[in-house]
C-alpha cells in the first residue's frame, strides 16, 4: 500500500509505524539504516534522512538530511550532511516538527509514490483539528542536474507576535518560500548549478529577503532554494481562491521549486521542478480531511496547522491548506 492513517501514542510509536511503512512499500521500499530508542534513520539511494528525539523532551523531533548513513554516530555526523537540525538534543531551535503535545496524537497520514520519483509524506493530526507536516523524497526534476532529494520539518513558532499570523517568517512548512533559512531550512541535494560554489551539494529554502542560505555541516556553502508552499508563484497569485461546488473548480497549485542565482546583476533563477503529489490549497469551503477528485485521483486536504481566524494568539493558518494525492 502507498496510504495509511491510524493513530499513535507519541513520537516513538509514530516513528515505528513510518518505518515499518516505508520499509514495506512494495515498489520502491526503503532501508531501515537505524531504529533505536530515540534515533531514526531511512534510505532510498542518495536521499538519506533521519530524526532523533529525547524522553526529557517528547513533545518535538529534530530532522536531518545527508547524503550517506554512518553506524554508531549522531545524524548530523553523517556523510556531507545538509547542515538542517540541531546537534543538541533535546533542542527547541532549528529544523524539527514541533509537535508541541507529547501524544497520544489523535491521527497519522502516511502518503507514499514508488515510481520514479520516490517520496513519502506524512499528516500528523496532534490534537483535535490541529495538524502538523514533514517529509522527505525526490523532486520531479526539469532538465539535467545532480540532485533533487528533499527533507522538510514543520515548525510553528508559539510566540504570541507570530502563532496566528500564517505568513509569519517564524514558521517552516513544507518547501517554504517564506520561512528562516540556516539550520532551521527545507533542505535539498543540488549540485552543479549555475554559478554554483564548486564545493556546494545543498540548497536550502528560504524567504526572499534571506541574502544567504548558511553552510552545511562541513562548512560548505549552501545554495538559495525557493519554494511555494506558502508564498511564490502560483500561491501567490491564485491562493485567495476558493474550491467551489458550483462549478467544479479544485485549484490545486504545485509547490514549485526554484534556485537563484546571486552571482549576477539582477539576480537570475532557474526552474528545478516540483514536488510531486503535494499541492497548497485554499480549504475555506472544505472540510478538514476531505477527499477530493480530480480526474482518477483522489486527494486529501488538511490545514497548514489549524483551519481558523480568530487572532487571539492560538495556531491557526487561516484557510491555507496542503493537499495530498491519496495512492491506494
């Protein structure tokens, strides 16, 4: 199967259930490369990724990406490691899912492709009607470069000047056009890029104010990466769009990838490609967890955190939604 929901007690439960499912996908499994008490590790070719939490601290999980798995070592030890996450556990800073709540969560998605283009994503229901994201995979890739295996946390920031201002650089979600860039970025293998540092093999997402994308964890510099999961291209322009049961219209709009070019005067971008089977959504006339259909596919819709607008500093992402291709 590449679909599966239930429910889970906390992070450690969660996290075995992800192993066991992406390890039993029937085309294209992963490698369990570690499964300890409070690390995991998976892998599918060059895109390595892996989580570690604390008992002291079971309500947040730290995310790491590399581009190769090293027994007995800390994530961020691994090979050419992307420079995203902590090194510190446990830690309230950098690239995490901040599930904020300890569990038992009321509800998982795991949405997987085993074609080409390999992925797995992942919906955790915390609490009633609030929701966090992360995943990792590969893009589907325009033209010919080395690359294209992503990593994405999901970090909402609770301060009261930020936690009910969805557009708010504070939070990372998804391939984010509009989050912190450093440790706390959506990361992706790029190499070979246009003007890009010879040494470089990562991209980090970043708002477009960000002037620089920090360095991985061997001090390499890291490209700039756009994204559209909250902000850019089609979101931008055809977010405030609603689906309608009148005419049909299900404007599901692909989270775009970007790369920009800072070495030349204006600056220049170049498209990557797109995430696959994910798109952002209006969800202000559908509910949360409804299916819809376009075509032969069926997608699930759920909130960027908490579908509301009541600007009293709890979560809420307004009617901002992710949208997932549900493959039985």
């Amino acid at each position: 199967m590449a679909y599966e929901n239930g429910s889970a007690t906390g992070i450690p439960d969660l996290m075995g259930k992800l192993l066991t499912f992406a390890s039993g996908l029937s085309t294209t499994p992963w490698t369990v490369d570690e499964n300890a008490a409070q690390q995991a590790t998976l892998s599918r070719g060059n895109c390595v990724v892996s989580w570690k939490w604390e008992v002291t601290a079971p309500d947040m999980m730290v995310c790491y990406q590399s581009l190769g798995w090293v027994t007995s070592v800390a994530p961020h030890l691994y090979t050419d490691d992307s420079g995203g996450g902590n090194t510190t556990i446990p830690t309230t800073l950098y690239r995490q899912v901040n599930f904020i709540v300890p569990g038992p969560y009321l509800a998982y998605h795991f949405f997987a492709g085993e074609g080409s283009t390999p992925y797995i994503h992942i919906v955790v229901e915390v609490d009633a009607n609030r929701f966090r994201h992360f995943g990792f995979g590969n893009i589907e890739k325009y033209n010919n470069w080395t690359g294209g295996e992503y990593c994405y946390g999901s970090n909402w920031d609770q301060g009261s000047s930020y936690i009910d201002v969805p557009s708010s650089t504070r939070h990372q979600c998804g391939l984010d056009h509009n989050g912190f860039a450093g440790l706390y970025a959506a990361t992706m293998h790029v190499e070979g890029l246009p003007n890009q540092d010879g040494a470089s093999k990562w991209g980090a997402f970043a708002a477009d104010t960000t002037t620089a994308a920090g360095n991985d964890r061997g001090g390499n510099p890291r490209a700039i990466l756009f994204g559209s999961a909250r902000a850019g291209l089609w979101t931008r322009m055809l977010g405030w769009m609603r689906s309608s049961v009148f005419n049909a219209y299900k404007p599901l709009m692909p989270i775009e990838i970007l790369y920009k070019d800072q070495s030349v005067s204006p600056n220049s971008f170049m498209w990557l490609g797109k995430q696959p089977d994910v798109a952002v959504i209006n969800i202000g006339s559908l509910a949360v967890g409804d299916t819809l259909t376009v075509g032969s596919d069926d997608w699930m819709v759920f909130p960027f955190v908490k579908k509301q607008k009541l600007g009293n500093n709890t979560e809420e992402s307004w009617n901002a939604g992710f949208a997932y291709k549900k493959i039985i």
